[in-house]
C-alpha cells in the first residue's frame, strides 16, 4: 500500500458589504445565539465591531455565516436549523450549513475517498469522511480577527493509495478598503472577510497537479446575503 504525505494550503476571500435594502429575516445576533446554543463557536470583528465573522471549530474552522452591520445587522450565511438542533448525524453528509467550507476529492471513480475498497459505485455506499464532515479541528490560535485551525490525518482511496493529510486553516479579516461603494446608499466601504492561508509545519508546498489518483482540496461556499468575491488556492506538496 503506497501512502503519500500532503499539505494543503487555503486562500479564502469574501466579501461583505454594508446592509442593503433587501429585507432580512434574521439578524447576525439571532443567527450565532442559535449556533452558540449547539456548540462552540468564534466571532471575529473588525476594530469598529461592525463586520463579523462566525467560525465552527466543530466544523473544521467552517465560516458559518458573517455581517457587516454588527449584531443587529443581518446574518449573511445559511444555516441549517433543523440539521443542527437535531443533534442527529446522517450517515452520508452532514449539511450543517455555513458560507464557507472545507471540502476533498474525488468523490467518485477509482480514486474515490468516499467509496470504501471493493465497494459498489452506488449512493448507499457512498460516505463523506468524517475528517471534513463532523470531526472538529484543533484551534491553534484566536485573536480578535483571526483564527487557526489545524488537523492531521489519514485518507484511503478505493484503489487502496494511502493518503497523510495535514490541514492548516487561517481565518482572519482583512480590514477596510477606503473609497470603494456598492452603489447603494450609505455604502462608504467594503469590508473583506475571511481570509485563509499558510503551510502547516514549514513543509514545502506546490503547486497541484492534476496527476490520476491524487487528492484534491476545494470549498464549498454558500451565502444568503449580497455578491461576494471568492478565490481559491489549492495546493498539495509532496
């Protein structure tokens, strides 16, 4: 059985605006009470306490949802209520929710992390692993607009190639951007929330390469509020 070392590195960037006309229905406030009532969560904010950003380290550093208008401003992620006041598993995938997440591959095919060894190609055997579905990630740091997550581990495909994985994930607001506006009314700046970086150990990191039977690192992003920008970097070194 041949195993290879990776270390992933994530550059994630949204944006959040100030409050538009749109009519919400629930408040950033009423959105992180809810989640706070089910399990740990980190708020990171902006020196005005204006922007805001909800991380899970329940859910592998997830952003669960962010504002820019403070607690009473609204809550711009999806959050599955139902999901999570259940305190219910499924056995497949666990949409808990959250604007942003952590996410690897292949799902399907010969180098499937998801199918077990000789298993069928098939729905009822197809199973997230619990490494980016339920198990938490360690918090390695916490500031007032950042945070560090990581976690080591190990994944094997159908075809039997083992897989060590060390994930490190940086969530920090980037601040404001003077001088840029929406064109909505009272829009006077963007405020740029998370972002996520760095290596993890000091181990070198290239470039991935789309090779047969390697892994891949992607997100999964989702949001109720305004047009965002997103970028991602994937990476692998070996």
């Amino acid at each position: 059985m041949k195993w290879n070392p990776i270390v992933l590195t994530i550059l994630i960037m949204t944006t959040a605006a100030s409050p538009t006309r749109r009519v919400w229905a629930v408040s950033f406030g009423d959105d992180t009470a809810f989640l706070k009532s089910h399990t740990d969560l980190i708020v990171l904010s902006d020196e005005k306490g204006l922007a805001k950003v909800a991380v899970a380290p329940a859910w592998q550093g997830r952003v669960m949802t962010s504002t820019a208008g403070s607690d009473a401003g609204p809550s711009f992620g999806w959050i599955n209520r139902e999901l999570i006041s259940s305190g219910k598993l499924a056995p497949h995938m666990n949409a808990f929710g959250g604007e942003d997440r952590f996410w690897m591959g292949p799902e399907g095919g010969q180098f499937s992390i998801f199918f077990a060894k000789g298993a069928k190609f098939e729905f009822a055997d197809w199973f997230t692993p619990a490494v980016f579905d339920t198990l938490p990630y360690k918090v390695v740091h916490q500031s007032r607009d950042q945070a560090v997550f990581a976690s080591a581990f190990t994944l094997t495909n159908y075809s039997g190639t083992q897989f060590e994985v060390a994930v490190n994930r940086v969530v920090r607001l980037l601040g404001e951007r003077p001088g840029q506006r929406r064109g909505v009314a009272g829009d006077e700046h963007v405020v740029e929330a998370p972002a996520a970086e760095s290596p993890v150990d000091g181990r070198p990191v290239a470039r991935l390469v789309r090779e047969p039977g390697l892994l891949d690192q992607r997100r999964c992003s989702r949001a109720d509020g305004p047009e965002r920008e997103v970028r991602t970097d994937r990476s692998t070194g070996a």
